[in-house]
C-alpha cells in the first residue's frame, strides 16, 4: 500500500493501531508523571473499549497492529541489529551487554519488550541498588498512534518527541515505513536531513498538532510539543518540486493544561463542510495568534496573521461550518468535555467519525448538524452500519481510554486515503 493522505476525511483505505497492553499498568503513582500521566489506566477496562473501537474500525477499513509490522521487520538480523543498536546508544549509552541481550531475544520476544518494557535483571551491584524497575522502559503512550510518524501526501514525516520517555516510538516507526515490504513509503527525517539549518534541539513535532486539510493545505499546532523550527523544517518540504502555491495555517495553542497539549484537542475536521472545534481556542477572541504561511516550492513568500484557523480556510476556499465541543450554551460543560477529548474525532469517510460516547453534549450538538450518533457495538453486531447514514458518529465509550490524555484520532495513524 503506498503513502497517500491528501486530506482528514477522505474514505479511509489503510490505518495502523495499537492495541494497549501491559505497557499501559506497568508504571506506579510515582512514575506516571515522568510517563505523561495524570492517572493510571485500568487495563480490563480500556481494552473493553479499544476492542469495540478496532471491531467497528476494521468493518470499514483495512487495519494493521504496530507490534505485527515491527514483528515482521525483526526477522531481518540486519534491521534487528540496526534497530537494537540505535534504541540502546540513545536510551543505555550503549551498553554492550544489553545489546546482546536483545539480539538474543525471537523476533516476538523482542518485539514484545521494545513495547511493553523489559524489567532489569539485577546481574549487578549498580542495578541491584536501581530505583527502576525496567532497565528499558515500557511506551506507555504508544497506544496514541498520532504522534510519532505523519503522513503527508505521499511522505512520511517522522515526529520528533518533546518528551524523550516516546522517543522510541518514533525510531519503531521510521524502521517500519523503512523495512516493511507492505509499505511503499518516503521517510522524512530531521535527524537525517543535513540541509536545514537549525538546531536540533529546537525542533520538536508530533502529530495530533498536524492536520492535512487539503493537498495543499496544512493547519499546524504551534505549543508545547510542536516548535516553530519544525514548522519552518515541514514548509522547506512542503510542495517541493511541485506548481502552484502550498499553505500552512499555523494556530498557537494554550501552555496551561494537558488537555491542550496538542492541536486536535481542539480543532478536526468531520466533513466537507464541517469542523468540530473548542470555541475559546479556536473561534473567541483570545491573544493566541493564528498565522498564514503561504509556501512555493518550499520557500515562504508571505506571513500574516489571520482572525482564526475558520477565516483563514475561507480564504482558501474551505468554508466551514463550526461545531462547539461540549455545544454552545455553556461554558463550563465545554471545558468538561474538552478535557475528556471531546474535540478530538477521526473520519473514516466525509461525515463519518469516530468519537467518545461519554461527551453527550457533544454529541447531541452533533445530532443538530445532521449527524446520526450509532453504538460501535451495534456496528459490530450488525444492527447498525455508518452506510445507511449520510452523517454519523460512531461512538466508544471512552471513559478509561479517555483518561490516557486522547480521542480517536490519537490513536490512529491513517496512511492511504481516497483523495
């Protein structure tokens, strides 16, 4: 399957996954913090719900679990050398011993730990005297697809972690995309690009602040996980070789709240003509500014700032119509809802989505615009199915996996969509 995503909506041909699994129980109070966690997640529960997500998501379109494809690429000794060299040198300091130990470990073993975390084995009197449990840690926000690889067009963009606890997400998918026969793919790597200049440590992006709104438009979170290097690094690759104008509409976002910790939390696309949006960000007067790049052949030739992401689209000729996450008469249920990802859904076709059932003001707001609101446990029995409406939601539960601090379209990494 080749890297084709030219929009958030188009009909959805191709997704990869992943399934939460201890990775997600193996941390304590203490540690949570350090893992990106206000709470820690009942495992029972949110498999409860991720199971009903992936049923009703592989009824309309073709999925794939992270942990299969990087299974598959450790049967080459030479990407499992490469692979287990790069993890160790950036997370051990290379220890060598550790190495061996990797390449010890069945492709499965293997694949298994890299996710889910391998406890140290106290062989010395230094980790004997350890605090850590696990010698390499579990990714415990790995279930959260978005972030660490971005499909653009017809490129993948490798996300660069503000946090380096998810640094190895990022290497796992860059040796996916490189190595699995499956995918056709075209790696765009910071580490790897010696053009541009700036420094490395300034450049941080992830992909729930990266939103493809057409083939030549991009909306990008400017905050706490994505810096202004990166978006200056995607605008010097962004329409290269190619006619015409491309454009970047970059929105600041909050610093306040973990809720506001990426762009679509507050902003996605549902339809055509349609957006779901967190109104004191996205359409109320407030000082964050939203800024116009407008790029030729991967070179600015214009900045300006817009009144918001809506009329800067307009201007493009997207002119969308609003939804108020939490709906619009109070402020206060908007902020609730907002906090348990109520901003965050995920199309699988134009006016088709997935979301969290718990946001009822949400949805109801939704219901008013036309769209259908369905069980993805009625999906999956059979009693409902999103063709036989032109608009809906398909809905999850949500609470537990809501609490990990993401929607549907956090966990998601879309690769091949009809234009």
């Amino acid at each position: 399957m080749k890297i084709d995503i030219r929009s958030e909506i188009g009909k959805l041909n191709g997704v990869i996954i992943h399934r939460p699994g201890p990775e997600v129980e193996n941390m304590t109070p203490e540690n949570a913090e350090r893992a990106l966690y206000s709470d820690i997640l009942n495992l029972t529960e949110a498999t409860k719900e991720y199971k009903k997500f992936h049923q009703a998501l592989s009824m309309v379109t073709q999925t794939w679990e992270i942990k299969d494809l990087l299974t598959d690429i450790l049967d080459d000794k030479r990407v499992k050398e490469q692979l287990v060299s790069h993890i160790v040198r950036q997370e051990l300091r290379g220890l060598p011993s550790f190495s061996d130990e990797l390449l010890a470990m069945n492709k499965k073993e293997l694949a298994h730990g890299l996710i889910e975390g391998i406890v140290m084995k106290k062989t010395s009197l230094t980790r004997y005297l350890s605090d850590d449990r696990y010698i390499l840690q579990p990714l415990h926000n790995f279930f959260f697809m978005r972030d660490a690889s971005i499909s653009l067009g017809k490129s993948v963009l490798i996300g660069k972690m503000a946090n380096s606890v998810r640094d190895r997400e990022a290497i796992i998918m860059k040796n996916v995309f490189d190595h699995h026969p499956f995918f056709k793919a075209h790696t765009i790597c910071v580490e790897e690009d010696g053009e541009f200049d700036f420094k490395k440590e300034e450049y941080h992006v992830e992909g729930g602040d990266v939103l493809v709104a057409a083939e030549n438009i991009l909306i990008i979170g400017l905050g706490m996980r994505t810096t202004a290097a990166a978006i200056d690094f995607i605008a010097s690759r962004f329409g290269v070789g190619k006619e015409g104008e491309y454009h970047i509409i970059v929105q600041e976002l909050p610093d306040e709240r973990e809720s506001f910790i990426h762009l679509d939390m507050m902003f996605t696309l549902l339809d055509r003509d349609k957006c779901m949006v967190y109104d004191s960000v996205i359409t109320q007067s407030n000082p964050l500014k939203t800024i116009h790049l407008t790029v030729v052949d991967g070179k600015v030739i214009s900045i300006a700032e817009k009144a918001n992401i809506l009329s800067a689209l307009k201007n493009l000729g997207m002119d969308l119509e609003p939804i108020s996450c939490g709906g619009s008469a109070d402020p206060w249920i908007q902020k609730r809802e907002q906090w348990h990802s109520g901003a965050n859904f995920f199309a699988f076709e134009p006016g088709k989505v997935f979301g969290y059932r718990r946001n009822v003001n949400t949805l109801e707001e939704m219901n008013k615009h036309g769209f259908s609101i369905i069980k993805a446990s009625d999906v999956v029995k059979g009693k409902e199915h999103p063709d036989n409406h032109k608009r809906c939601v398909v809905t999850i539960e949500g609470s537990e996996l809501s609490r990990g601090g993401g929607g549907c379209r956090c966990m998601t990494m879309p690769v091949n969509r009809t234009d």
